[in-house]
C-alpha cells in the first residue's frame, strides 16, 4: 500500500481558487491510479475526479470546467487546482489510490489501495 497525505485545504471566498496537494509514499507511486474525493457535512462521499498512472483524467460534472487533477510522479505527489469555488464546494476533501482507475472512482479499493485522512475546503459566499 501507498500512504497518502492531503494538504493545502482552508478558507477562501466563493469565486476564489485552491491547490489541494496528496503525497504519496511507502511504494512505487507510478503504477497506481489516484483519485480525490469530498464529503460535505451529512453528506456521502462523492468522487470528485480521477487520474491513471500515465495522465488520463475523469470529472464528476459538478466540478467540470473548473477543477483540474494532475499529477507528478517524479514528486510522488498529485494535485486538485479548484478554481470558481463554489459554497457547495465546501467539504472534506480526500485522496485516494489504487491499481486500477476503475476502483478508484467507485472508491471502493482493493487491498492494495489507501485512503489519505483529508483537508477541510470551506468556501464562504
């Protein structure tokens, strides 16, 4: 298993922009999928956006156009640029990796996959 820690979550205005950062460590960070995930107060978590090792990135709709993944993996590190925030925005976020994109997204991982411990976004109108 990777270990994945979350950053860069705060405070900032409604239209205001955030990098949240997700550092990887413990095994090989290029074989694996990566993904972010969010969950607001009395509210499932729902999946945000994915990456594959190599590039290839998904969105849910509610955060396409404005939300950007990516990816270093010379860093071991990914990446959530939000741009436009929006108060329904504001939530947990969390990080997520596994081998293959497809658990990932369902954000139902297999034993090889972690889960980071999240960084609280909280977007005021």
């Amino acid at each position: 298993q990777v270990q994945l820690v979350e950053s860069g979550g705060r405070l900032v205005q409604a239209g205001g922009s955030l990098r949240l950062s997700c550092v990887a460590s413990g095994r090989t960070f290029s074989g694996y999928a990566m993904g972010w995930f969010r969950q607001a107060p009395g509210k499932e978590r729902e999946f945000v956006a994915a990456c594959t090792w190599n590039g290839g990135t998904t969105y849910a709709d509610s955060v396409k156009g404005r939300f950007t993944i990516s990816r270093d993996n010379a860093k071991n590190t990914m990446y959530l640029q939000m741009n436009s925030l929006k108060p329904e925005d504001t939530a947990v976020y969390y990080c997520n990796a596994d081998l293959t994109v497809r658990t990932v997204v369902a954000g139902s991982l297999s034993d090889f996959g972690s889960w980071g411990q999240g960084t609280q976004v909280t977007v005021s109108s």
